[in-house]
C-alpha cells in the first residue's frame, strides 16, 4: 500500500515464552475466516468447531490474501494465479517509490516487498462470498493487496500494484462493475460514514476528496503521516502550524473543528467510541508514545509498537517489545488499570503484511471477537504456532485455535 520502510530490520525476529494454553476465553463467540496452512479459506467458529473450507485449490501457482469482512457479513479475499492462464494478465512490480516519513524525503527506486506471488503475470480475482452463501468471481486488472468495504456493504475499495504507481479501484460486487479511481503511491484513504466518498492521503502529504462529484484537493498543509480516518465527528489527519504538527479535525470544506498539538509528525491515530482518540507519536526510532485523548487524557505506554481500538469492549489493544519478546496490553475507559493479556512471536507474515500498515488495517478489519472478550494473535506461543485467542481481560491463558497464517472475525 501505502509504502512504509520494512519494519523488520528494526525489529528482528521477536521470539517468545509463555505458559500455559489451554482455556478458552470466556464469552468468546463469533466466527472466523481463515487461510490455512496449506494456503485455502476456510470459515471456523471461535470454539475451534465447525471448520469449512471455502477454497481447496491452493496449490504453486495459486495465493489467496487479504481476508476481509463488511459490516454485513459479506467476506471478500483475493486469488492471485501466476502465468495469467485464467484471468486478466497484470504485470507486478519489484520497485516502488517510498516515503520515510521521519525526514519526509522521497526515496525512488527502492525495492520493496510485494504481496501475493512474486511473478511477471499475475491473473487475480476478488472472490466475494454474500451474507446468504452465494459466491461470485470478478476479475480484476492487478492483484489487490489490500481491500476495504464501503460502510453501507455496498462497494468494495481495493488498492494494488498499477504502473507507474499504486491504483485505487473500487467493485461493485452486485453489477460486478470496476471502476478506477485514483493512481497515486504511497496512498492511504478512508471511506466517509455513509460511504458515497473516500479521502485519500497520498504523495506524503497531498490530501483529496473523491467520488460523488469531481475530485477536489482537500488540504495542503498536512504533516508526513499515513491513514487519515473519516467519523460522523469530521475528517481526522496530521496538520501543520506553522513549523508545529497537530492532529486536526476537519469538515469535508476543510476548515479546522478541534484540534490536538503534537510532538511529532511521524503520528498514527485512530478514532474510538465517545469521542477518544489513540494517538501513537515516534520521534526517535519504530515505538513511541500512545496516549488517549478526548473524554479521557492518558498515557498509556512510552513503548509502543501498534494498537487497535475495541469498540464493543470500549477498549485499546496495543503491542510493546520487551526483550525478545512482545507483550500485548489491554486498557479499558472504564478507568481501569492496563491489563497484559500475553506475549509471543508474531509470525513473519502478518508483522510483514499487516502491523507494518496497523493504522489503515484498524479502518478496515477487525481482529477482536464480536463481543470483545477476545483478541487474535498469529505466531508462537510456548513453541505451538497458528492462530491463537488471547483473553481481552487478562484473566484467562490464550487458547490455540488452529494452524493457519491470519484470520479475521466477522464482525457481527
């Protein structure tokens, strides 16, 4: 997406302790979609019952990615087949232009990880599986590495490798109808409430309004961060003022709402429920400062690495590494004080694919159970690896639920 320098050369490989993993978490309900270790979808209960495969030609040749669920029930995922033998041919890039967002200087020709299989033609899909069971296939003219559903269900917005850049595009799985919207890179964006249009945040610091009319340049003082957020409250994103960063709050004409002054501009955020944000500040270095601001002010951890709000469990999530290991924390608006709800060696693959791009994830996939009692982990708990529930209350050892390389709830 959204071209971030690669995490794991900062980071290492984060290994892990812990003991004990057998109980389930209480309450914890729901179902999953999931890739498997031999790469094919398949649905699960949160149990561990009740596993369905979707797929089942996973094979050379043949990748399936980015799980992702509307608010609906819809599931969405992406099939990537080399050689171009069943589907529009598109042609994958090895080199990207890449922003470092701590001197917000350009960086071109830089080689940076694709996703999916690594080839010169790729034929790929979006698999889209209704509420109702009913499937459909539609091709598409790259290999979507990163997909988000419209609020209302309606749309599907996937971004992908595109020369000379990155390409925005959005399908419509009831006509089956694509559209192109945007090329830009690196590219970040957030639907608006009622899904009729998309901000994008692109270029480093270049910000604009799309669809539902002509695109209009939204802003051009904004700071060097990554994923804006649009909420019924207004536009959230990085300003500038003067030589200072400050997180804004602004209406679709652009004028400033409200307002928090920052330290840094390499900030990422996200909007919680009764008007909290989680704000995550680096000055020096991958971990930084989160704080949570609006009807609560606190800081909750000077090491953190990643967070994801809980809507339903009106709680934070986030990550710290200690050691070689990573410890995950859970906090509660409650008042409560933080709870650590385990730790682990996440595996290569989601810290890669997903915690790299955590703020544009958080907008779009949920990795907490319906009901918030649970968190998903993948990676290696006391020498088993899969994927793993651990206990948002800290009160219960994390469960293994199965083999596989990610999963994400339906979120209903």
């Amino acid at each position: 997406m959204f071209r971030r320098v690669p995490l794991l050369a900062s980071i290492g490989l984060i290994l892990v302790t812990l003991a004990g993993c057998s109980d389930e978490p209480e309450g914890s309900i729901g179902r999953l979609a999931l890739i498997g270790p031999d790469g094919n979808v398949a649905t699960i209960n949160a149990d561990g019952t009740n596993l369905s495969p979707l797929t089942s030609d996973a094979e050379f040749g043949v990748v399936y990615s980015q799980l992702t669920w509307s608010a609906q029930g819809s599931l969405a995922f992406a099939r990537s087949s080399v050689g171009g033998g069943d589907g529009i041919s598109a042609q994958a890039s090895s080199t990207a232009t890449v922003v470092d967002p701590t001197n917000a200087q350009r960086i071109s020709g830089q080689e940076v990880e694709t996703r999916g299989p690594s080839a010169q033609s790729i034929s790929a899909t979006i698999e889209v599986i209704s509420p109702e069971g009913e499937r459909s296939s539609h091709f598409v003219s790259f290999p979507p590495f990163y997909m988000y559903w419209s609020p209302n269900g309606e749309r599907l917005a996937y971004l992908g490798a595109s020369p000379p850049r990155l390409q925005l595009s959005i399908l419509d799985p009831g006509t089956g109808d694509t559209m192109p919207v945007f090329n830009s890179q690196p590219l970040y964006f957030d639907w608006s409430p009622d899904g009729d249009r998309l901000i994008t945040h692109h270029e480093g610091t270049a910000m604009e309004l799309l669809l539902s009319g002509e695109p209009t340049s939204f802003v051009d003082e904004t700071g060097v961060f990554f994923a804006p957020a649009w909420t019924a409250d207004g536009i959230y994103l990085v300003g500038l003022d003067g030589d200072r960063s400050q997180l804004e709050t602004r209406d679709i004409a652009g004028n400033i709402k409200n307002t928090v002054e920052l330290d840094s501009q390499n900030t990422s955020f996200a909007v919680g429920e009764g008007g909290n944000i989680a704000i995550l500040e680096r000055t020096t270095g991958l971990a930084g400062t989160l704080t949570v601001v609006g009807e609560t002010d606190i800081e909750l951890s000077s090491e953190a690495l990643w967070f994801f709000w809980n809507d339903q469990r009106n709680s934070l999530v986030w990550m710290e590494q200690e050691g070689d290991s990573i410890n995950l924390y859970t906090w509660s608006r409650d008042g409560s004080a933080a709870v650590s709800i385990g730790s682990g060696r996440l595996s290569r693959y989601w810290l890669q694919t997903y915690l790299q791009f955590f703020d544009q994830y958080a907008l779009s996939h949920s990795w907490w159970s319906p009901d918030g009692s649970s968190f998903l982990f993948f990676g290696t708990i006391d020498g088993s690896s899969g994927i793993w529930l651990l206990d948002a209350g800290g009160e219960s050892d994390p469960t293994y639920l199965t083999e596989g390389a990610e999963a994400v709830f339906d979120p209903r």
